[in-house]
C-alpha cells in the first residue's frame, strides 16, 4: 500500500531508498532522524511490527514478498524483459541454495526455484527502475528469497547498496557496500574509547583457551533448547493436539500474545510444505504439526548417520590436523556469504585433495544442525556423511568433543565465514577463511580459494605462532569499522543510544558513498 509522501528539506536533493527491514519502533526511529540527510524511503519491504503507525512509501510485507505477493499491481504486463546472461554461476547457484530456507518437505523443484528466481529478478528490476530507487538499504546481510535477487538487481544497475552485518561480539554490528565487502569506518571507538576495555573483554578474553566461553548466540540457543514448546511442537503424539489447543486460544483471545497459542505463524505460511504452489497462504493444525513432525524425524535420522560415521577423537593423540569446523545450514554465513565456498561438502572434498601426506582433515558437524528450533532438516541430506566417511584422510570428529580443544591441538583452522577463525586468531593459531568474514582486516587473518589452497596449507604447517591481537589492532580493524548498537533486539529494549549510534554510522556512509 502507499501512504502520502512528507515534504522535504529545503534545498536539500532527496535520495530516494528502498528499505529492507523490519517496520518496528527502532528502525521507524532511525529512518525518521535521517530525514534531514536526504534519506527518503519510498519502498519499504519488512515485517509489520508498528501496524498503527503509517510508512510514508509503498510498503511490501516481508513474507508476501518472499514469494511475490502484494506487489506493485500489474508489474508483470509493465517489466521489461530481463536478460539473465549478467548473473553469474555462483550466484545463481547460492540462490537456489537460499530456498532451502523455505522447503519444508523437499518438495521445492529445480523448475519451481529456477522459475522463481526469474521472477524475483525481474520485479526488483523493475522496482528499482519505477520507483527511481537511488540507495538500497539492508538491516542485515542479503540472504532471504527476496532480499539476495533485489541485491543483485541493485548492484547490476549501479544502485548504491549499504548493509549491515553482525558479527561474533556481541551487540557490534557493521555496514558494507557489498556482500562480504570491508566495512565502512565508523571511527566509533575513536569517539568512544570507554568501550575499549570492553570489546577486548568480548572479542578476545572470552575466546582465549583458559578462559574460553560459548559464544553469545551459542548460549541463547541452549537456553531456549530446553523449551517444554520446542518438545510438544514437534513430537509425533503431542504435536496436533498442541497446535489445536493454541490455534483455538489464539481464535478465542486473539488480542492475548502468548507463546503457547502457536497456531500457523507468517514464516511458516510460507514455508513449501507440501506439493503445489510457493505461496503465502492460511495452514492448518494438521499441515504444521506434520510438518514439524517430519522435520524432526529427519534430523533425528541426520544426527545418526553422522553419529554413525563419526568418532569421539582425542585432539591430543592425533597427528598432524587441519580443523573444518562446518556452519549451520541453511544460514547467511555460508549461503551467499561463502560465495563459492557455500557448498561444506564440496569445500571437505577439495580440502581433502590439497592436504600433503601425513595430515588429516578433522571435520566436525555444528551443533545447532540438529537443533529442535531451527531447520537444520532442509541444510543436509541423508546419505552426506557415508559419502565423505570415504574419503581416506577425512576424520569426522563426534559433536561432544569441545570445539575449542579441535582449535588448540590443530595446525591449524579452516572455515568459510565462521567463529573458529576468529578463535584461532585470538590464540594464535593459523586461521583460513574462504568468505566474507568478520575479522578479514585483521592481518592475522589469511584469504583461502580453490586455486592456493594447496600451497598456503603446506606453508602453514611449518609456520610460526600468529602475531597475539592487542586492543590496538581491535581499534584499528574492526572498533573504528563497527558500532556497538542492538540493531536486531536481541538482548535488551532498545534505547535511545542505540538510534542514535545506528543514524550516525547510516550518515557517515552515505557521505562516503556519495564523496
């Protein structure tokens, strides 16, 4: 729907920005103090947290635009055609990866996401051309059905294209012009330096091997592992009669927000769980628990194959290691941040070729791939394992075995985008990474394709002790290139501050952009 624009700054030339992200108090705030910088929305895709309170633009909700419903009336007979000789094989390859996310049975054709992927390019296209869009801006890294084709269009026909992405420390957040790009400066610890001692705290003394904790997001998931929910969802006895009662509580007390009452929420309305159409649509107490039902009893069926194929190894006691610890999947660190390296099975067979005689490859499975809460199900398939239990320096090391105990007895650490390089640098072990990580600036930090593997390797085996990180370098490489603002609310009511610090860093870009 569109909303009557508000005027504009005198004398000020107005950017017009299409903006993906939540319609919530925190980001209604920060776009309405960045109306004096010439920041204008004029397309606004999210989802619909603050339904009171108009947008001044054409407003798509999230979940329609996942598979392009609530759209621009008539676009298709207005586009024009599109051409995709411009898309490369990687990323054609990552989007069709992406709908992982979305297929809840395996029912989601090659056809069915080729069609769809067509489809997504040419209304963003479009979009981009109708609405005169100048600055497309993400509340996090591109990685969604819609969101990654809107990306490409936008960087294919030059339109400036800010993100933020999250890193590892917790809380700190930072904005690129492109997937898996530098950051762009902040100069935020510069401005405050009280917040020094507390990076270091965050970034390096909580990943150091004596005094090692699980990383923030690690301990949330734990915590809300144990949920009484997260059980009767998905067993395959209690699951209908659980649905039933909340989609009923929620039918008789539709204005009471209470987690029980689960009913059949927008993300699961457009989930492909069944055969037929990718659309957003009302489903039933039966669809849901079967769907929940059937994925559990995948990764139940996944988590013992690989128990199966995997060994409670003794770091110790081992030769000569490289560590490949893998990512959940599907998730943004691999599918597109990974880029090439996106497919873990494929990157485990290439590792494996490149390792001299003499070292293994330590491959151990994360431990949120099977969790109850998430859709680990749709980022594995059943037979994975035996096939890489094959290959003969390959060692698949059993989930039980801390990670960090792998980091410390390895020569030394391979990832695509992930916490255990950042764990390796800290500890000064040799760390590769094949994506857009976090930590890339740090020197400390060494850049892995499929064309130097082999050699950088070799080299690493016989390499001494990485340079220790000082506070100095967390300034110099991420503190003045990050903010430290709860963009996401993840842990707390979101002050004051954290706009504020969010508008700045926004302002700072966008004058750098345009410098």
């Amino acid at each position: 729907m569109r909303f009557e624009l508000e005027s504009s700054p005198k004398g000020v030339k107005l950017m017009n920005v299409l903006c993906s992200a939540a319609k919530n108090k925190f980001w209604l705030d920060v776009f309405d103090q960045l109306k004096g910088s010439a920041f204008k929305p004029v397309y606004w895709v999210g989802s619909n947290k603050v339904v009171s309170k108009k947008t001044n633009c054409f407003f798509h909700d999230v979940w329609e635009a996942f598979s392009l419903q609530g759209c621009v009336p008539g676009w298709e007979a207005k586009a024009d055609s599109l051409s995709l000789s411009w898309v490369t094989r990687v990323e054609y390859y990552n989007y069709l990866k992406i709908l992982d996310r979305v297929d809840g049975s395996c029912y989601f054709s090659f056809s069915e996401r080729d069609d769809l992927f067509k489809r997504q390019l040419a209304y963003w296209s479009f979009v981009l051309d109708n609405f005169n869009i100048d600055l497309v801006f993400f509340s996090n890294t591109p990685h969604l059905p819609y969101d990654y084709p809107l990306y490409l269009c936008a960087r294919r026909k030059g339109v400036k294209v800010l993100m933020f992405n999250v890193s590892s420390v917790v809380g700190w957040n930072y904005i690129t012009e492109e997937l898996g790009g530098g950051a762009l400066r902040s100069d935020f610890v510069e401005e405050n330096a009280n917040l020094i001692d507390n990076l270091y705290f965050e970034s390096v003394e909580k990943f150091i091997f004596e005094k090692h904790q699980q990383p923030w997001y690690m301990k949330a998931q734990s915590k809300r592992q144990k949920s009484l929910r997260l059980f009767l969802e998905s067993n395959k006895y209690a699951s209908v009669p659980y649905h039933f009662f909340g989609a009923l509580f929620k039918f008789l007390k539709p204005g009471v927000s209470l987690k029980l009452a689960f009913s059949a929420s927008n993300k699961y309305k457009t989930i492909k769980c069944y055969e037929g159409f990718y659309r957003i649509g009302k489903l039933g107490v039966f669809d849901i628990s079967r769907l929940k039902v059937m994925q559990n009893r995948k990764k139940k069926e996944l988590k013992g194959e690989y128990s199966s194929f995997s060994s409670k190894l003794v770091p110790e006691s081992l030769c000569k290691f490289i560590y490949f610890p893998l990512h959940y999947q599907p998730e943004l660190t691999t599918t597109p941040l990974g880029g090439e390296a996106s497919d873990q099975f494929y990157v485990i067979r290439e590792l494996s070729k490149a390792l001299p005689d003499g070292v293994k490859l330590v491959v151990k499975e994360h431990p949120s791939q099977y969790a109850k809460m998430l859709y680990g199900g749709q980022g594995r398939y059943l037979g994975c394992w035996e096939a890489i239990s094959h290959l003969p320096n390959v060692l698949l090391c059993d989930m039980s075995v801390p990670s960090i105990s792998l980091i410390k007895h390895a020569e030394g650490v391979v990832t695509i985008t992930g916490t255990a390089g950042w764990e390796a640098i800290v500890n000064r072990k040799t760390s590769f990474h094949f994506g857009g990580a976090w930590y890339q600036n740090f020197p400390q930090a060494n850049k892995l394709d499929f064309d130097n593997m082999r050699s950088k390797l070799v080299s690493s085996l016989n390499a001494p002790n990485a340079s220790p990180v000082e506070s100095a370098d967390l300034c110099k490489y991420f503190g003045n290139y990050a903010i430290k603002a709860d963009i996401h609310g993840l842990f707390k009511k979101q002050s004051r501050e954290d706009v504020l610090r969010t508008v700045n860093y926004i302002k700072r870009s966008i004058d750098t952009n345009a410098s």
